[in-house]
C-alpha cells in the first residue's frame, strides 16, 4: 500500500505533546475541533494515530481517507 492522504477531526485542542509528534501533519484549529490533514505511509501508521489519539483521552470524531487528486 502507498502513502495516503488523510483527514481526522478529534474535539477539542491537542496537546502540545502531540502536536510536536505530529509535526508532518498539517494541524488546524476549527473550533470545537483540531483537524489533522495530511499523508500518512500504510494503515499502521493510520492506527498508531488513533491509538495515540485515545490513550490521551480525545474524542476521535472522523478520520477520512481523501481521494488522490484533492488538494491539501
């Protein structure tokens, strides 16, 4: 499998720890919500996020898998 392009929505603000740790990741502030965008190598790296995500106690609300041609 090929990198992909991803979406997530997690509520609220992120930590700064994880922010730092996603540093490839574009990280956006839509309040109420944090959307991270950008590519990630396979589908471990997609539940290494989401397990990342949960073990600080956020609630994930989406994670998307974007089309190959839509713009970042």
């Amino acid at each position: 499998m090929s990198d992909a392009t991803y979406q997530v929505r997690v509520s609220g603000v992120l930590p700064d720890e994880l922010i730092e740790e996603l540093r490839d990741l574009t990280v956006s502030v839509e309040p109420p919500e944090t959307v991270l965008h950008g590519t990630l190598p396979d589908q471990s790296a997609v539940v290494g996020l989401i397990s990342r995500i949960h073990g600080l106690g956020l609630r994930l609300i989406e994670v998307r898998r974007l089309p190959a041609d839509e713009d970042l």
